[in-house]
C-alpha cells in the first residue's frame, strides 16, 4: 500500500466532520438494536 501523501490528505475532510459521520453511523446502528429489543418488550442493557 502507497504512503499517503500531503496531496492526498488535502482531499479529506477535517477530522471533525469525519468524527461526526462516525457518530451519526453508531447511533444508526445502535438504534437498528434496539428497535427489536423494544418490539420484544425488553430493555436494552447499555
């Protein structure tokens, strides 16, 4: 695998944004499990 280089690095997005997409991903998944828990009538243990 090449190293990434400075040119490539430019077209990334600023770690913040890519830090919120990861966090709007994780609660997209963690609602998909919850939503069985909450039809089988049972709490979710976080």
């Amino acid at each position: 695998m090449p190293i990434e280089t400075s040119r490539d690095s430019a077209n990334l997005p600023h770690p913040d944004v890519i830090a919120q997409e990861i966090v709007e991903d994780l609660r997209a998944a963690l609602e998909q499990f919850e939503a069985p828990t909450d039809d089988l009538g049972s709490k979710a243990i976080l």
